[in-house]
C-alpha cells in the first residue's frame, strides 16, 4: 500500500476465539448430555428435549462460525487504525490511540493455568495492546464503530487486542504515527 499505509491480517482464530469456541462446546456438550439422560429416563419428555436438542445445536454452529467472523485485517495509515473483519469495522484516529505494546495473551495470575488448559500453546501467543485515550463506543447505526463513531460511550473499554501473526511488526509500523499524533 502507499502513502504511510500498512496492511496486516488477523489471525483465523485469535486466543480469544479458541477459549470462547471450547468454553462453547464444553457448555454444548454437558447440556447435550443432561438432555439424553432426562430424556431416557423419561423426566423430560420429547416435546421439551427438542427445543433444548436446537438451542444445543445452535451453541454448536456458534462455536465454529466464529472462526469464520473473526477473519480480517488491521490497516494503518496516516489518520488512524481500522480493523476490518466480516461483519464489522473498528476505527480509532491516532489521537485516540494512548499507546500499543505487545503482550502475552495469557499473563500470569491465577487462571493461566486454566486458560493454559483450554488454549493450549496459543496461551503463549503474543498479539498487540493498544490503549487508548478514549472509550469504544457501542454504535447505534450501521457504519464503523470505534472512539469518534455515533453512539453510546461504554466508558469501560479503553484498550482492545490486535491479533496478528507478527505483532512485533505492526507496533514498529504504528511509532511513527503515534509519535507524531502526540
């Protein structure tokens, strides 16, 4: 790309994906359990098993559409950051952003070694913090979202994850533009 544009991919599936895709089939799978059993045992009769049989397999299609939506791109370039992914856009101007750092997805404390477990060696991944000035905001139209995006502040995300294959890479690319937004 030209004029101080930058283009990097996302992972297919980021950490934060997996954890969420297992947690999904955990959960599916324990309620797919309980309803075979209180069906057979005739506590839960036919008409109320097939709604949960549904609500199960739903939980399942959730789990692997995900790595599907979370597919994308990062772009930098003179004005600011975009993510792009399928179905939605998150746009933050230079001067929003506070600083980007990379850091381990999975930090010590007491559930590494938990996540550690669901995760696998993507716990050991590293992807790019990026802090910002000002909050997210929940957008209210179509359109992209981000800090300057209509819409309701949510006051409680003022950091977000990029999770790129080397994001080492995309924090050098992001200094020049940061220093000089500062």
């Amino acid at each position: 790309m030209s004029d101080g544009q930058v283009q990097f991919a996302t992972l297919r599936t980021p950490p934060p994906s997996i954890l969420a895709r297992r947690a999904l089939l955990v959960t599916a799978s324990l309620m797919g359990v309980a309803t075979v059993v209180l069906f057979l045992s005739g506590a839960v009769s036919g008409s109320r098993a097939i709604p949960a049989a549904l609500f199960i397999l739903f939980l399942f299609v959730m789990a692997f559409l995900d790595a599907w939506l979370s597919a994308g791109t990062v772009h930098l370039d003179q004005t600011g950051l975009t993510v792009r992914r399928r179905t939605n856009a998150v746009r933050v101007p230079w001067s929003d952003v506070e600083s980007m750092s990379v850091a381990p997805f999975c930090e010590e404390g007491p559930l590494r070694p938990l996540i550690a477990l669901l995760v696998g060696n993507e716990a050991n991944r590293r992807y790019v913090r990026v802090t910002l000035r000002r909050s997210l905001r929940i957008k209210l139209l179509p359109g992209p979202s981000g800090t300057r995006a209509l819409g309701l502040p949510s006051g409680f995300l003022k950091s977000m994850g990029l999770y790129v294959e080397n994001p080492d890479e995309v924090v050098e690319a992001a200094r020049s533009h940061l220093q000089g937004a500062h």
